[in-house]
C-alpha cells in the first residue's frame, strides 16, 4: 500500500510495516518512518525528519538540511548528504558514497574501503583516515 500523488502524513501519523511514500510524497513535522520501511526515488525527508534503527534511504534519495541519520542508519550506494548534513555517532558511508562539499564527519566517525572526501571535505578529531589508493590519500594519512 502507498499514499497517492498529491497525498501526506499529518503530524504525529507514520506509516505502518509495508507501507511506502510515492514518488513527490513526503513526510511533514513530526513525522517517521518505521522500521523497515523506505523512501522510493524522488521522495525526501522534511527539515526535522529523521530516520529510525534500520531504515536507510534508496538510491536517488538524499537527506535535507537540518536532516540526520540515527544509531543504526546509514546511506546505500549513489547516495549523499547535502550542504549541511552530518553522520552521527556510529554511523558510516558504505562503498561508493561520498560527502559533498561542506560535510564532515563527526567524533568517531570513519570512511570505509572505497570510500573518500571530496574537495572541501576534512575528518575531525577522533576520525579514522582509511587510504587505499594514492588518488584517495589524504594530507597527513
């Protein structure tokens, strides 16, 4: 089952196991995703949305500003956090993802294999710098 075109959530509403947005759907204030659900292509959390344990967002999908992942989240394949999105404590990028210009991550945070910064990109303190390429290598790794 899905909301049609044109269709959303009102406060304090989520949906409910097997339940997704459609494509131009959103989710306003307030709002959540259960576990195991998932936003499809073309959908996108509102400012002060957020993703619970397990859920993850699908290729094409992006979080916006004011937007986080939770303990347990993390972002798949072609995705990205945009200008002002952080990772948690306890979440990483997996294969193939990267940050865009302006991101960082925080304390504790690490890039896995295959993973790198973009230009503007920096690792704060207590980041792990893991290289495997010398077109990967960062200053000082």
């Amino acid at each position: 089952q899905c909301l049609i075109s044109g269709q959303r959530l009102i406060r304090g509403q989520r949906l409910i196991k097997g339940q997704h947005l459609i494509k131009g759907q959103r989710l306003i204030s307030g709002q959540r995703l259960i576990r195991g659900q998932h936003l499809i292509r073309g959908q996108r959390l509102i400012s002060g949305q957020c993703l619970i344990r397990g859920q993850r967002l699908i290729k094409g999908q992006r979080l916006i500003k004011g937007q986080r992942l939770i303990s347990g989240q993390r972002l798949i394949r072609g995705q990205c956090l945009i200008r002002g999105q952080r990772l948690i404590s306890g979440q990483h990028l997996i294969r193939g993802q990267c940050l865009i210009s302006g991101q960082r991550l925080i304390r504790g945070q690490r890039l896995i294999k295959g993973q790198h910064l973009i230009k503007g990109q920096r690792l704060i303190s207590g980041q792990a710098r893991w290289c495997f390429s010398p077109q990967h290598r960062l200053p000082g790794s």
